[in-house]
C-alpha cells in the first residue's frame, strides 16, 4: 500500500515549516552578529542582510577580551572532562563488569542515576559559601570540581550501558589468560567500548561548555565562561547590543553544533539514558 | 545477570569479590563529598540568619524562622506555582509536537536523515543562547516575530514586557527548544518497531487509526515514559533560558523556583532563607525523582 503523492507533499509542507521555525532563529541570530547597530535597530531593515560587516566580531576579539572566555571555557571543558571520563570509566566498568551481588550491583546503579536528579541550586548555595572560605570561589580549578561532580552520574549511567554490551564470553577469556581486570579493561573493554566512551565524552564536554548557572556564580571578571561572558556583554550598556548578542552566541553555539551533527548517531542513545539505541 | 568470575584459584576469586569497591569508590567518594555533603551543611546554614552582604547582621540560630517566612511569602508561593504551570505546559505540548513530527517523518520521506540532523540542533545549543535568541526574535520594535506579524497585519504582543504574557513567551521558547528532544526519542522509539506487526494488522484490516492506537502507541509508550521522566526533571531545574530574557519580571511573572532561589541567594545574598528554600526543591526533587525512577523502573 502506497501513500498517496498529496500526502507525501503535505508531509514535506509541514516539514519544511518546521525546519524555518527551528532553525531560522538561530541563522537570524548568527546574522546579527554581521550587522551594524544601525541596521539592526532599523525596524525597516529586519530582512536585509546586505553590507554586512565584521565590526562587531573584531571590537568583541580586540576590546572585549573574547579569546581570554574562550580559553577559559576550552580549559574548564576539556579538563572536567577528562576527569569525568577518569572517573566514570572506572565506576562504570565496575557496575557493570565485576563481580558483587545483584543487590549491590542495583542499589549503587540507581545511586548514580538518582543523584542525576540533585536540584544544582540546592548544591551551589553551600558551595559558594564553602568556596568562598577556603579560597575556590571565582578560580577555574573550583569551578572545574563542580562540574566533575554533576557530570559523573550521567556519565557513569551511560558508560555502564556501554560495558555491559562487551561480550563477557571476551572478558573472562582475558581473565582466564591471566589479565587483572585492570588490564582486561584498558587492553579489551576500552577499545571494544571506544565509539560509546567516544560519545559519552562528547556529551559531557557539550553539557559543561554549554553550563551557565554555576559558572555565573562561581566565577569573576578573570575566571568567566563563554556563557556568562555573552550574558555581560550584551547587557552591559543601557540598551541591549544585539550585534555583540549574534557574536557571543555564535561563538558558543558553531561548536556544538559540529559535534552534534558528527555524533548524531550517539546523541540519540546518550540523550536518552542510554534506553534507546539507535 | 552475567557476572565475570575471574575464575583460576579461590585465593585471587576472593580477591576478586572486592576489586569493585576500588574501581567504584573514588567516584562515589566525590559524589557524596561535593555533591551530598553540602547539603547537611545546607540544612544546617536554613535554621540560621546569614546574610553575606549585611556583615552587621549576625549568623544566629533562629530555628524554623527561615521556613515559616518562605511559606507565608507569596512570592514563594506564586514560583511553585508558575513552575508547576510551565512544566505541565511546555511537557504536553512538546509531547504533542514531538510526536507528530516524529510521525511525520517515519515513512516515504527521502531526506529523513538531513531533516533528523537539522532537528536536533535547538536542544544541544548553549540555553544562554536560546535566552539571548529570545530576547532579539521577540523584541517588540526590531525583533523578527513581531515584523513578521506586522506584515500579515496581527496585533503585535509584547513578548517579554507583559506580566501576562510572558510566561507564555517562556514556555514557546521551551517547545521550540525541546520538541525536537521528543521527536528524535520517538523517532527512534519508533523506527524499532518490526514492519511485520503493521503488515499483521493490515491483513486483519486495521485502518491507520487503529494501527495508530493499537500498535503504533503501545508499543512506544516506554518511550513516552522515558522522555517524559527526563523532561519532568529537566524542566523542574530550569533557569538559565529564562534568566537571561527576564531574571523572573515582568512584575514575578516569571519567577519560577529556581529563579527565585538564585535571586534569593546571589542577589540579596540572603544565604539563610535561600538555604531553606533550597532544602525544600530538593524535597520536592527526592519526592518527583523517586515516583518517577519507580514508574520508569516498573515499566522499561
């Protein structure tokens, strides 16, 4: 039974109206950042895109210090990260490879999934207030520990998942061979789970680069984000400056959405809890 | 259950029954260490005045002021309120949109992948960014959406500036950021489903509703479940999407509870009552999360 064609057009009608309303924000978003104030606050020139310019990108890169948050982000990520990772292969490995009993094994997985749902504010109003007397507050190290701690349990959830798709057949042959588990996890389980620990980095990465709320407490002027750092600058004179709104933006958002497009195929699986593979 | 014996001799078997604590504890240790243990010093800090702005204010024992203040506020009142709101709001919609994308999509088109790939980009960019976005579409002069309703000649609203309708802006601006969430979750749920079970129902004479209800929707309802678990929790944390557009005005139309604890804590530094406000989402968030661990637990 073949639909008939008038559906199948009306299909791609609906659809194409949904990819300009999802997506024609953000390429709108982008542009701005190419306009001149005078353009953007010319309610005649909304849907002109000509004479664009690269004034803005060049005073937020010059005068606004925007390499400096990008680095700051660069570094917060990438070594939360990795610590995520270090952290959660083990843990994950553990759940879902070694031997404890069933009980154990589902009491400790539904830990790490529970503490998922830890409300961030409820965590950060202590925190402050333990940071700021042991000298953590407004320094990256302090925001970096925070974000190890919220990013483990998913990532955890997610690995475990992972490991348990590594055939155990494998994994107790390379016991048998004389492999400690330390080594049976870096020489066979790593490797065979390589495509899932690539995803789950991924994911972790995005998440803290895209992270707003800690950061714009736990940071200053020296220690700021991407994320805060856009929230400043674009309010920072008495009338909001979209043009420098489009640069921040643009600039958080052009990696994510390269990663995401490359890691599609995990997205989906990670997003989900690991419930749905895709 | 498969578990991994390793096996050779009963001395390194024995061994082997605790090699799990190593590998699982240094996670589990800085999990409770700076994600738990704040909290006890979190309940402690509610039953006492703190202010760190106002050094001449003493930090003082004041047991449950902090709590019967917050529950006679109606402003803490009106953030539950408009919390509960908006999640059951922008949850069903995207629900519904979701879904209907999703079904959209699963046969005869070509290009599904392109269109998948471009669907997924509102829900993994930066929220500040959805925020700023929002603040530029909806502006009421030289923003796009109100351009584009002059042009077809409807009223303009001001998005943001009236305490009446912007929690409705709020709430667009969730579905357009996690609609596609749905969509790609229920896509997936349903491309897994076997083409046999719809050839089965066609020889039976099912029409497309009652493939619909009968095997489309059943069979994806763990799917439902799932996102609707995670979009619960998600949604309940909500902040930085909504801060950046109005930091909870016009006139507390926004204020939802995690905008009012933040502005509680980081703006009036009113380290106290914040704690208590905080200890109470996180009752809230123990007393969601377990129903819904259990529910998913039950169902999947």
């Amino acid at each position: 039974m073949k639909t008939p064609k008038i559906i199948i057009v009306f299909k791609y009608i609906i659809l194409v109206i949904a990819l300009i309303i999802f997506i024609g924000p953000i390429i709108y978003q982008v542009i701005a950042g190419f306009k001149t104030l005078g353009q953007i606050y010319d309610p005649a020139m909304i849907m002109s895109f000509s004479n664009l310019t690269l004034d803005t990108w060049k005073n937020a890169i010059i005068k606004e210090g925007f390499l400096h948050y990008l680095r700051n982000t660069m570094v917060t990520s990438l070594s939360a990260t990795l610590l995520v990772m270090v952290f959660a292969i083990f843990a994950a490995y553990g759940l879902a490879k070694l031997k404890m009993t069933d009980r154990m094994r589902n009491n400790l997985s539904f830990e790490f999934l529970s503490m998922r749902m830890l409300p961030g504010i409820a965590v950060i109003i202590p925190i402050f207030v333990i940071f700021k007397k042991i000298g953590l507050l407004y320094t990256i190290p302090g925001l970096i520990i925070i974000y190890v701690v919220f990013n483990i349990p998913f990532a955890v959830w997610l690995l475990e998942g992972f490991f348990k798709e590594v055939p155990n057949e494998i994994v107790e042959a390379a016991r048998i061979d004389g492999c400690s588990p330390r080594q049976e996890l870096f020489k066979i389980s790593i490797p065979l789970a390589g495509p899932g620990l690539m995803s789950v980095g991924i994911l972790t990465f995005i998440f803290i680069w895209n992270e707003y709320m800690f950061a714009s407490i736990l940071t200053n002027d020296a220690s700021r984000t991407l994320p805060v750092w856009a929230a400043y600058t674009t309010f920072q004179h008495y009338i909001i400056n979209f043009a420098i709104l489009g640069v921040s933006s643009t600039v958080m958002i052009v990696p994510v959405i390269i990663f995401a497009m490359l890691m599609q195929k995990y997205l989906v699986r990670g997003l989900s809890l690991g419930a749905l593979k895709e | 259950m498969g578990e991994v014996l390793t096996g050779r001799t009963l001395e390194n078997r024995n061994k082997g029954d605790h090699t799990w604590k190593i590998y699982i504890f240094p996670a589990l240790f800085f999990l409770l260490l700076v994600g738990i243990a704040p909290l006890l010093y979190s309940l402690y800090i509610s039953f006492h005045q703190y202010n760190l702005a106002k050094t001449q204010i003493a930090f003082k024992f004041v047991g449950f002021r902090n709590y019967w203040g917050l529950l006679s506020d109606a402003a803490f009142w009106n953030s539950f309120k408009l919390t509960i709101i908006f999640v059951v709001v922008a949850i069903s919609l995207e629900l519904i949109l979701g879904t209907f994308l999703a079904l959209l999509l699963l046969n005869d088109i070509k290009g599904r992948n392109i269109f998948r790939s471009l669907f997924l980009i509102p829900m993994v960019i930066t929220p500040i960014a959805v925020g700023l976005m929002g603040r530029y579409i909806f502006e009421d002069n030289v923003g796009i959406v109100n351009f584009l309703l002059r042009k077809l000649s409807i009223p303009t609203p001001i998005w943001y500036g009236n305490p009446k309708i912007a929690l409705s802006t709020m709430i667009l601006l969730d579905i357009w950021e996690w609609t596609p969430f749905i969509f790609i979750l229920v896509l997936a749920g349903l491309m897994a489903i076997p083409k046999e079970y719809y050839e089965a129902a066609r020889v039976e004479g099912a029409n497309y509703f009652g493939e619909l209800f009968r095997i489309t929707i059943p069979t994806v309802r763990n799917v439902f479940l799932l996102a609707l678990m995670i979009r619960i929790i998600d949604a309940f944390k909500e902040f930085d999407k909504i801060y950046i557009m109005t930091k909870g005005g016009p006139d507390f139309a926004t204020d939802l509870i995690n905008i009012r604890a933040y502005t509680i804590a980081f703006k009036e530094f009113n380290i106290g009552v914040a704690s208590a406000f905080s200890v109470m989402i996180l009752i809230l968030m123990i007393v969601l999360g377990t129903v819904l661990i259990r529910i998913i637990r039950k169902n999947v």
